[in-house]
C-alpha cells in the first residue's frame, strides 16, 4: 500500500515538475519569438520594398505584397513559438530532473 502512494505522489511530482517547467520555458520563449518574428517581417517587407523599386506600378505591388508578407508572418507565429519553446522545455525538465535524481 505505501509503494502505491508513493507512486502517486512521485507521479504527481513529475507531473508538477513538467508543467512548471513548461510554463517557464513558454515565457522565456517569448522574447526570442518576437526576435524572430520581427525579423521575418522585416524581410518580408524588404523583398517588397525591393521586388516594388524594379517593377512598374509600385504602388500597387507594394501594398499587395506588404499585406501578403504580414499574413505570412503571422500564419508561422505560433510554429515559431513551438520550435523555440520546445527544447527550452525539455532543457529545463532534463536539468531539473537530473538534480531531482542527484539529491537522491
């Protein structure tokens, strides 16, 4: 009976430890997200700035392609945030986990 509630409460643990670390590495994450998310909008926008000085009636392109940039900026945010979180998560859980087991 105690190797069950010990269990529980080393499954519970875990459980804890998992989304604490979770929740950490999201709000770490939010900064190099935006990083990359600037930047990929600031490129995008420099391809139309680019692509409108070389073709005839700029303007219209311009627009065009500056709306179509956004959107596909945004379109990747949240892939962005996922690929920069994850391994941040899992070198927070593997770190905290590996000096749960070194105190034992």
């Amino acid at each position: 009976m105690d190797k069950n509630i010990y269990m529980d409460q080393q499954k519970r643990k875990d459980l804890n430890l998992r989304l604490g670390n979770l929740i950490l590495a999201i709000s770490l994450a939010t900064v190099p997200t935006a990083i990359t998310y600037g930047t990929l909008s600031i490129h995008g926008l420099n391809i139309c700035r680019n692509l409108s000085n070389q073709v005839n009636q700029s303007i219209k392109i311009q627009e065009k392609c500056d709306e179509a940039a956004w959107n596909t900026t945004k379109s990747y945010i949240i892939l962005i945030g996922f690929f920069i979180t994850l391994p941040t998560w899992m070198w927070f859980y593997l770190s905290m986990k590996k000096k749960e087991n070194n105190k034992k």
